[in-house]
C-alpha cells in the first residue's frame, strides 16, 4: 500500500503542481502516490500555469498533463500527508477536519525545507526569477521531507 501525498496552495496551477511534480520525480520508483489541489476553486479544470510549466520542462520534470481541483473533505480522509504552501492555506486545510488525526496529517512543506523559510511564495504575479526561486525551494522541501521519511 502506497503512502498518499497531497500538495497544497490556493489555485492549484503554480506552487502545487510544481510540487506535485519535483515530489513525483524525487519519489520515483518509491511507494508514494502524489496529487495536488488549491484551496480555492478559481481554475478548476486548468492547466499548470504555462511559467510552472516551463520551470518544470527546464529541470527535466513534465507537468503538463496535470489538471487544477479543489480541495475536498474526501481528501482530509484518504491522503496520509498534506504538505500546504503557506500559512492562510496551512488555515484553509484546518478548516476542512473533522478529527485530530485528520489534522495530525497537515504541515506546512517549508517544515521540511532544511532553512529558514516559513512558506512557498506564490509567484503568480512574478517573472521567471520568481518560479526559479520557488521551484528550487520546492524541491529542498520535498528532497527533506523524503529524507526524513527513511529516518
């Protein structure tokens, strides 16, 4: 039986899907299933942001295929780790449990990040320089939070 990823930020087209994939590609051949979701439901049904998109194609990681959603209840029950980006969407995931365990399962991703940083920036109203920034940030979290995993 798999260990059951979620990844966490508002829309679900930059930060999350980005992790989704570093998280995917770090874990391959490892029993995990990964997924992403936003909190918010303003581009259900999109693709990535094309600049995610891109970071991601630059570092040899292809997230194209990936589709926005929601966060549901459902997903509160069955992931086993929910790794959300920052601090108002750590509070939006909360909101959605219904049991200690349940909430026993969210964190934040940069509390594996191996630094001083308390969450992912969204990039969205950023450049290139932003995505690169919170591509590689994505991908200490995630190499971290495997690692502590194997402990």
């Amino acid at each position: 039986m798999s260990t059951k990823v979620l990844m966490v930020c508002l829309g679900n087209i930059c930060r999350s899907p980005l992790a989704e994939g570093v998280f995917r590609h770090l874990a391959e051949g490892q029993n995990f299933m990964v997924d992403s979701a936003g909190t918010a439901n303003y581009h259900t049904g999109a693709a990535p942001d094309h600049r995610s998109i891109a970071v991601a194609a630059k570092n040899g990681i292809d997230i194209s295929n990936q589709k926005a959603r929601q966060l549901t209840y459902n997903d509160i029950e069955v992931f086993d780790h929910i790794l959300v980006m920052d601090e108002q969407n750590l509070l939006n995931t909360i909101a959605l449990c219904t049991s200690k365990d349940q909430r026993k399962k969210i964190e934040l991703l940069t509390a594996a990040s191996g630094h001083n940083a308390t969450h992912v920036p969204d990039p969205y109203y950023g450049d290139e320089q932003n995505f690169d920034a919170v591509f590689n940030l994505v991908c200490a979290c995630c190499e971290n939070w495997l690692a502590k995993q194997e402990e």
